[in-house]
C-alpha cells in the first residue's frame, strides 16, 4: 500500500481549546478514510508542526496522490476548528525517500 505523509504547521490556538486538541481533531479526520500509521508533532524553524502519515488503497498512482491530497486538506480542516494553520505540505514515500505530492 502507497504510504503518504501529510505535514501541517500550526500557528496558533483557537481560544477554548487545548492544545492537545490539535492532534485529536488531524487524526480523528484522516481515520475516517486511511489507516494511520503514526503521528508526532515536532518544531520546524521554532513552528510546531503535526506529521501524519497513513496509507491509501492501491489505485492508480495519480488516484493514490489525488486520495492523499483530499485526506491532507480533511485534515487541514478539522484543525482549523480548533487552531490556526499555516503550510500543508503532503509526501509520498518512494524508494525509500519522502518526496512532494
């Protein structure tokens, strides 16, 4: 199965929300559709940032990227019930590398 990598910045809180809401919100989202194989936040530049990754059905290899672009922008979108977001970047792993989608 194609294995992707979804990274979400987050720039901010929304008022009323723990911060532990932010990674509930990204996973409870992209479980809905794709396995999700792991998922840490991690600072990048000083920014915390979610990491997602999760496999897709085999399909056709532009259907995989297609399917792993929708889970990324599902999941911007729950989190941007509970806080701010900046860049969605989403990877699929090939040959060993994570390379942009």
């Amino acid at each position: 199965m194609p294995s992707f990598q979804t990274r979400l910045k987050i720039t901010g809180l929304k008022p009323g929300n723990p911060p532990e809401a932010v990674m509930a919100a990204a996973v409870e989202a992209l479980q809905t559709r794709h396995h999700v194989e792991s998922n840490q936040l991690e600072l990048a530049g000083g920014v915390p940032q979610l990491n997602l990754r999760f496999l897709v059905e085999p399909t056709s290899y532009g259907g995989e990227n297609s399917q792993a672009r929708e889970a990324a922008a599902m999941v911007r979108d729950a989190v941007e019930r509970v806080a701010v977001t900046g860049n969605l970047t989403v990877l699929r792993r090939s040959r060993g590398r994570w390379a942009p989608v």
